[in-house]
C-alpha cells in the first residue's frame, strides 16, 4: 500500500473521548482551528465512546467554517478493553489510539493527539517533520525525571523508582527507558506498524497485565525504541509532577522549550478538575 496521505494532501489528526471529554475536546478544537493552516486540508478523525449525536453534530458545527477541515467520528463503544486495564483516572478512550492503524487503512501516516491539547502551532509542521521510525513523539518529561530521581516511587502504593518499573516490569532496556516518549502526541507511521504487526503485538500486552501509564507504557514497550523523538515543545507537559526532583540539565531543557511551546498538554494536573491555580491554565 502507498501512503495515501501524500497522494491526497491531507493531514490526518485522530483524537480519542467518550461523554465525558467532549468539552475538552472542543477547546482543543477550537485552538487546532486557530492555527491550521489556510493552504492545507486537514480530516479530524474522531474515535468515540458513548458520545452523543448531539455533541458530534456541535463539534461539526464549530469546524463547519472550515472549508479545508473535515470532520469524521468512528463509534468504538464496542471495542473490548479488559476491566484490569482502566484504572485511576484512564478510560477506556485511551486505549482506543493501539487500534488506529486498523481502523484507517486508507492512510499511511497519521497524527494523534490527546484531547486535553491546547494547540499553539500549526499540526501540519509535525506531519511534514516526521522522517524516520514507526513512529515520531517527545520523550516523556516526567519519566526522565523519575530515571534520574532514584528515590521517586511510582505511587503510593508501588514502591519501584521508575527505572525499577520500567527495567523489571515492563522489560526495557536501557536504551529504550532513555527513549521513553509521552504518547499523547504522536506520528504514526500506520504503513510499517502494519508491516510488523506491532497492533497484534500491543493488544496481546493489554491483555497480559495492568500498566501504570496504560496505553503508553504498552506503546514504548512494541515500538522499542524505534521512535523519532521530537523536541519538548511539540508535547510541553504544562504541570509536571512536583514531587520529582528534576535535574538541572532537565530544567533548562523545559525553560528552553518554554519559550516556543506549540502544543500544550494538560496531562496531570488539569483546570477542568483541579480546585487551585495551575500554570499555563490561561490557556485553556
């Protein structure tokens, strides 16, 4: 198969809800359409669960402006997850991303991107950027944190640093935890994931046992290392976890991603759920 999105000129940007998230969603749409740009044509692609006509039809209505924007919802209410998987604040609509390449066989290359993104910078850049690997992403700000900071346990109730969990849990090597990415901006490169069966391959590990980061732990683990990595400002995480002692060097990474964020994550901390002040909350 080709890739038909350089045939077509289309940049695909998939984003996954259910009921819940649909208002965050709209923001996030609403900043994509702010800054998409007029010479590109664009197909939102929107994987849903138990979402309802209504609130497609309004989120159709705000992009409807949009003559070079479209866009298209896939009902994956019946898509099995197993009830070990969803756990603290995940649903299930995070595990929908694993069966992207699936689901869209007409395409050969796709964004995804988490709908609690506030997007500053035209998408269509990280589609043109991506060169290389199965997939394109930022490594994961907090998880190089937790590398560093041996004495961060995961949560409460699991005493392993982060490189305990990732070493002996999730079986990576050293290289691979170094390259661990946040996979709430991606690039996929459906064409060779499909080549490799690497959807078979994280499916059977949802299916193995429960993971502390979900879907993206599962992503790190298939993908092994054979990532692209894009710079912190393409995925600007807007409050990490201040319980990890971050070094220096980390810290000036994040201060010189400050100054050109182009999507903001609001992973963590969120203003749609927190009582107290967050930075970057303006934004949203």
């Amino acid at each position: 198969m080709g890739d038909s999105t350089q045939k077509e000129g289309i940049v695909p940007v998939v984003s996954a809800i259910d009921w819940s998230y649909v208002p965050v969603y709209s923001v996030f749409l609403a900043s994509f359409l702010d800054h998409a740009s007029p010479d590109r044509r664009y197909e939102l692609i929107l994987l849903t669960d138990n979402v309802p006509q209504a609130a497609i039809t309004a989120l159709r209505v705000q992009a409807h402006r949009y003559a070079n924007v479209s866009l298209r919802t896939i009902d994956m209410s019946n898509y099995a997850v197993p009830d070990f998987s969803v756990h603290g604040k995940y649903t299930k609509a995070t595990f929908f991303r694993l069966m992207i390449p699936e689901l869209l066989p007409e395409y050969g290359r796709v964004i995804y991107l988490d709908s609690d993104i506030v997007v500053l910078s035209d998408v269509a850049e990280l589609f043109d950027a991506y060169s290389t690997g199965l997939a394109a992403a930022v490594l994961d700000f907090e998880m190089q944190g937790m590398l560093r900071d041996r004495t961060f346990c995961m949560s409460s109730s699991l005493t392993w640093t982060g490189r305990e969990y990732l070493e002996k849990y999730c079986g990576m090597t050293t290289d691979q935890m170094l390259r661990y990415f946040n996979a709430g901006v991606l690039v996929l490169n459906l064409k060779e994931i499909r080549k490799y069966k690497k959807t078979q391959d994280c499916l059977e590990l949802l299916n193995s046992k429960v993971f502390v980061h979900v879907d993206q732990d599962i992503l790190n683990i298939a993908f092994a290392g054979q990532v692209q990595i894009f710079p912190y400002g393409w995925n600007f995480v807007a409050n990490p976890n201040q319980e990890i002692v971050f070094t220096p060097d980390l810290l000036a990474e994040r201060e010189e991603a400050a100054s050109h964020i182009k999507l903001l994550h609001f992973a963590g901390l969120q203003p749609w759920r927190e009582a107290k002040d967050l930075s970057y909350e303006e934004f949203f």
